[in-house]
C-alpha cells in the first residue's frame, strides 16, 4: 500500500498487521510504514503502485507539477540499515505539467502511465522512457476552464473526471 502526504513525502506500508492485545481482551493491528519517500516540493497529491504481479514501481504526483518514480523496495530489503535509503528510491522525475497533477493510473499491460493535472491536461506517459507520448485536452470551446482531476482505464478507454462534473472518455487505441 501506498500513501501520500501533506508534508511531501509518500509512505509504503506493509499490511502484515501485527497484533497486539490490549487489557480489554481486543485484538488491533498496529501498521507502521515500511519506507518514506521524499522528493516532491510541497504536498503529494496522489501515488499508486503499477498494477503488476511484482509491483516494483512506485509513482507518485504533487502540487509541484511532477511525477516522480520509485523503486519499491524488495522485501527482504532490511529497511532499518540503511539511513537515507529512501532517498536513493526515486528512479526519476517527469517534468511536463506547469500545475498540480491531481491524479495518475497506471497501464497493467503497457509501458504507459496517465496524468491528470489542473494546467487542463491529461497527459500520455512512456515508462521506459519517462517522456510525454500524448497530450489530451477536453473536447468543447473553454478547454482551460476544464480541469482534470482523476483519470481511469476501462478497457481501451481512459476516463477522465472535471471539476465542472463533466466526464470524458478519450480513445487510446485510435489516440483520440
């Protein structure tokens, strides 16, 4: 599991729940973050982990218009040797939006993550490459008064939410 934060940092949680039994004979579950990244300046506004069996790739987006990439730590990594490890995390930053980017999905089959940003694009990225593939804006006259703020992938479809309620669904097989 992955978190953001206000305080621009992002947490990678572990859910092995360790249980602890309190006086009153319940059982609760104490979690505490595996890793924190930092990277972003000001607050991380969204981060997912790419949706694959190993799960090795971290993204996260913030109110300083980036999108940063993170190796996700292997499990048998022992996370308390090491001071300043998560630093050492982050893979790369992508450059591109001039605004806060709201949200982000991930591809579970292609090299491609989406952004959803309040400079009134959504935005096409190439993993491998970490460069802008696509730039896709609202259909209608006030493009810039539409502002994206979640993107979705349903089947060759991506979904993007506005902020004016609207939804629109953009064609990734025809690009369009």
């Amino acid at each position: 599991l992955v978190s953001a934060s206000d305080d621009a940092s992002l947490k990678l949680w572990v859910l092995k729940a360790v249980k602890i039994g309190t006086k009153d004979g319940t059982v609760t579950a104490d979690l505490e973050p595996s890793v924190t990244l930092r990277g972003h300046v000001g607050a991380v506004t969204c981060a997912i982990i790419e949706p694959s069996p190993r799960a090795e790739t971290c993204y996260s987006a913030g109110l300083d218009g980036t999108v940063r990439v993170w190796a996700v730590p292997s499990s048998s990594q022992d996370l308390y040797d090491s001071v300043g490890a998560s630093i050492r995390q982050q893979v790369h930053c992508i450059r591109g939006h001039s605004d806060a980017v709201w949200g982000l999905c991930a591809h579970p089959s292609e090299p491609l993550l989406f952004s959803a940003s309040a400079d009134a694009t959504v935005r096409v990225w190439d993993t491998r490459e970490f460069s802008e593939r696509q730039r896709l804006s609202a259909p209608g006259e006030d493009r810039a008064a539409r502002v994206p703020t979640c993107v979705q992938l349903h089947h060759s479809a991506l979904l993007a939410a506005y902020t004016d309620g609207a939804l629109v669904a953009f064609d990734l097989a025809s690009e369009t």
